[in-house]
C-alpha cells in the first residue's frame, strides 16, 4: 500500500529524525493564497476600471489584433478564469483561449 520508509527518506536517512520532520511538516499551517473567486458582475467591474475607454459591449467588434491584444492584458488579471472572460465580454470561449 503505503511505502513509509520510502515516505521518511524524503525528510532524512535516520529514521527517527525524519519522523520527527514528518510531523514537524504535517503540522504546519498551509500558506496558499487562492484568489478568491469573483462574481461575474463584481468582475465585470474591476474590468471596467482597467478599461474605462472601452465598453465591455464593444470589445466584440474590436479589429482582431486590438481585440486579441486587450483580451491577453484582460487574461493576466489575477484570479479571472478564460470561460469567465468570455462570459463578460460576450465573446466565444475559443476567441478567448485562441487570444
């Protein structure tokens, strides 16, 4: 099942060191940050703000290379996923992968 010596040999060759640094490890508190998760209107906002001169309307009749470039500006907002760009922008999920 579980290999246990092959796990402790990750924290040290001696096998009660390692099961100290084990636990050590096993005890301590996850420090992941995941952004959290926006709603598509409280998105749609901070969108808004990071291109007041466009409408969210308008970026689907943008010439293509003005389209494709302000969507991969759009695409390196923290936490916004590609499929929720494309829901906010009325725009193919393709269109936002491809950009």
């Amino acid at each position: 099942m579980l290999d246990s010596k092959l796990i402790l040999e990750v924290f040290s060759k001696d096998k009660d060191t390692a099961v100290i640094r084990f636990k050590k490890f096993n005890e301590t508190k996850n420090e992941d940050n995941k952004p959290m998760r926006l709603t598509d209107e409280e998105r749609k906002e901070e969108i808004k703000k990071f291109m007041p001169q466009i409408k969210l309307a308008q970026v689907k009749t943008l010439p293509k290379e003005k389209r494709d470039e302000l969507i991969i500006r759009l695409k390196g907002i923290e936490g916004v996923t590609q499929r929720q760009l494309a829901r906010i922008l009325e725009v193919s999920a393709s269109l936002v992968f491809k950009a």
